[in-house]
C-alpha cells in the first residue's frame, strides 16, 4: 500500500516529484517499458515515514504513463543473471518493449565463482538481444551499501571492490550496446544509511525516490527528447 504522507520527499533535494518527474518526461517517445533484474528491479524495500512507498521502477513507470503506454515488471529477489538470461529475457522479447531497465549482477558478485569476465558476458548476453530489437536498455547501478556502514562486516569487505568493479563493467555494456547508464553508485546519497532498509540488503522508500529521479533525470537527457531549460521543481 503506498503511504501517502511524503513530507520529508518534498524537502529532499535528490527526490523529484511525480508532476516534476512527468514534466521532464514529457513527450518520451517510449510506449512500453520492461523492467529486469534482480530484488532492486523488483522492488524489495522497506517502508520510510515521510516518503511515498513506491518502487523507483514504478514511479518511472508513472512519469511516462500516457494513453497506449503499457508496462511489465519481470524482477525477481535474488536473480542471478542467468536467471535474467533465461527467465526474464524471453518474457521481455515476447512483450516488445521500446525501453529496459535493468538491473542485475550484485546477486552473480556476491558468489564465490565471481569473476569480471563472467559478469561482462552475463550482461551482455541480456542487453546485447535488447538492443538488437531495437531497445534502449538503461542500466541502473546499485548504491554504495558496502561504504553505509550498514552492511555486515563480513559481506563489506568482499562487496567493496566487486560492487565498484561490477558498476564500471555495467556502465561499460550499456554503452557497448548503445543504451544508458544511470551511475546512482556514484551518487552523493550512495553511501547514506538513512536511505537502506532494516534488512542491511535493500534500499528503503527513500533510496527508491532518490534512484527514481536518478533514472527520470538521465532519461530526460536522452537525444530524442526535446531539449527543456530550466528547474522543474519539486
């Protein structure tokens, strides 16, 4: 159920509104959008008094709603990208979007048979039959849990240089297959710990209004939308 007390949101200067998310997407040329990936993609979180409880993917959905719009959400918890691959990929084809999100990998670093490579390939093996159809694919990276100071000791270590590694090979296919990088893992609340759920794992309804306006905000900068001036406000 979406809590509509959204105080703090309207104060955060890294969080957009839903009108001001829809102004600067006004006259998107995408009509159906696909979301793949893992628990981020699929919108695990955590409720947070003072913002909307609404999944980034969601609210982008919401920004670009229009007549004709269509929109289907694959992610799953805990997808590897193998289970994108096999699983959600066919889904996506089959529904024939104009724009991905995706969002995957941090399941597939974690693991102790982890390598670059693997990680390189896993990707591509999802964005590369996207983009052939025609797909802007939009990668979005994961925020910075392993600096939070939230994580378990135990998980930082390991996480800090692969979740660094695996945000530069992400950034690295988007651009491969002529798609979009949204880089919230460089992002100035990346490491906030106010914006991650109890769970150490997931974000919380802030870090999803903060990743929203992140992807709303990167989409607006897209060649094939008009170029606007100006704040859009909150």
């Amino acid at each position: 159920m979406t809590v509509l007390d959204d105080t703090l949101e309207r104060a955060d200067p890294d969080c957009l509104s839903p009108a001001a998310e829809a102004r600067l997407l006004r006259g998107a040329p995408w009509r159906r959008l696909a979301v793949l990936g893992d628990s981020v993609a699929a919108g695990v979180r955590e409720p947070r008094p003072g913002y909307r409880d609404q999944c980034f993917a969601d609210r982008v959905a919401a920004a670009l709603e229009r007549p004709g719009f269509r929109y289907r959400n694959l992610g799953a918890p805990w997808a590897s990208l193998r289970d994108v691959r096999d699983g959600q990929l066919p889904a996506a084809l089959s529904f024939r979007p104009d724009l991905v999100l995706l969002v995957a990998g941090g399941n597939d670093a974690l693991r102790p048979d982890y390598t670059p490579d693997r990680a390189w390939q896993g990707l591509l093996e999802i964005a590369g039959p996207l983009a052939d159809h025609g797909v802007l694919v939009v990668t979005v990276g994961m925020f910075d849990l392993a600096r939070s100071g939230v994580a378990s000791p135990r998980f930082a270590a390991t996480m800090t240089d692969r979740f660094d590694e695996l945000d530069r090979i992400t950034a690295a296919v988007a651009a491969q297959v002529g798609g979009l990088h949204v880089d919230t893992h460089h992002h100035p609340r990346t490491s906030d710990p106010e914006i991650f759920a109890s769970d150490r794992v997931h974000a919380n309804a802030a870090g999803h209004a903060i990743a929203s306006a992140a992807v709303v905000r990167r989409l607006a900068g897209h060649p094939r939308l008009d170029a606007r001036s100006g704040d859009p406000g909150g």
